[in-house]
C-alpha cells in the first residue's frame, strides 16, 4: 500500500524525485502494472474530455433549427409508427389478418330462429367465414379438408351455431383449440378423428 501511495506521488511530482528512485520503483513488476493502468486510465479521460469538447464544438456551430427539425422529423416518424401499430391492430381484431385461424368467434344469438340460412364464404385470402352456420356443418368442412372423420357423442352439439372464421393455412389442431373457446362447444383430435361431444 505503501508503495502505491509512492507511485501515486511520484506521478503527480516526478521533479521530486531522483531517477534511481523512480527507476526502483519502476523495478517492481508489480508498481509497472500499476502505473500502466494508471497511464491507460488517465489516456482514457482525455480522449473522454476530447471528445465532449468536439461534441460542445458540433452544438455551437450548428444552428438551433437544425435540431428541432430532427425533432419534428421524429416524432412525425413515430405517429406514423403508432399508426401503423393501431392500424394492425384493428385489422387483426377485425378480422383482415390471413395468418390468424381465426378473428373472430363468437357464439350465434339463440333466439335466432332455426330455419336461419347456413352461410358460408372464402375470400380469396384462404379465410372461411361461417355465419349462424351449426357446428355440424364446419366439422364437415374442416373433415373434408383435412381428410379425418367426425364423430358426434351428442347429437344435440350438431346444432349448435356458430359465427367464425377458419384460415385454411392453419393446422387442424389449432382450429380445434379455437373451437373449444366456445361456451358450448368441446371437440377433440384423435387419431384423424374429429370427436364431438
């Protein structure tokens, strides 16, 4: 410890000292390294202090309109990114987003009458959209197109309707998971077969 607070002195005082004292000094593999770091520390806060004053030069020379220009440009920038977030956003809740199996699923009015049109449409993006359409119908497009079979252990849940949309890139699996979010409606796949209960 004794020996750094003398390296310490001698840097700050070097005419202080005699070169056979600094050369013993300098001796000590030890004392070297320590006074190497030193020299390294003490470069790199010039080179900090240099660079603030370049950077204090760059701001003084350049006019304030400058600034608030970029200012302006990025937060124009960054309203047209959150719109554009929002924008996606929409389009994924309602229903433009071909990647989704599905946007929107909800369970048909059961007060609707009966005899209401099953309805059912693919745009030209791969997405089906069924409308008031019963569960039995779906399953048999989805066995269709999937080449597995349905088995119905209730007979009641082939009435059940339904509003989705089914995306026709999308694994089978997947649909089935979508499809038990509804209250009513529990399917499973097993063995390339749809089972309904």
């Amino acid at each position: 410890m004794k020996d750094i607070e003398q390296l310490l002195k001698m840097t700050e005082r070097p005419q202080d000292y005699t070169d056979e004292e600094l050369q013993k000094l300098m001796s000590d593999p030890e004392m070297r390294e320590y006074y190497e770091l030193m020299v390294s520390v003490e470069a790199g806060f010039a080179e900090r202090s240099s660079r603030k004053e370049e950077c204090g030069r760059w701001k003084e020379n350049t006019p304030a309109a400058d600034f608030s220009f970029y200012r302006i440009a990025a937060m124009f920038i960054g309203v047209l990114m959150l719109s554009g977030i929002a924008f996606a956003a929409y389009r994924l809740v309602v229903g433009g987003n071909s990647e989704s199996p599905t946007q929107e699923m909800r369970t048909a009015n059961p007060t609707q009458q009966a005899d209401t049109l099953q309805q059912a449409q693919t745009d030209p993006t791969g997405i089906r959209t069924f409308e008031n359409a019963e569960l039995q119908q779906i399953l048999q497009e989805l066995s269709d197109y999937y080449h597995v079979s349905v088995e119905y252990r209730n007979e009641q849940s082939r009435h059940i309707r339904l509003y989705t949309k089914w995306d026709t890139a999308a694994p089978l699996q997947q649909i089935i998971e979508l499809l038990n979010g509804f209250e009513k409606v529990s399917v499973r796949l097993i063995d390339n077969q749809i089972i309904a209960e």
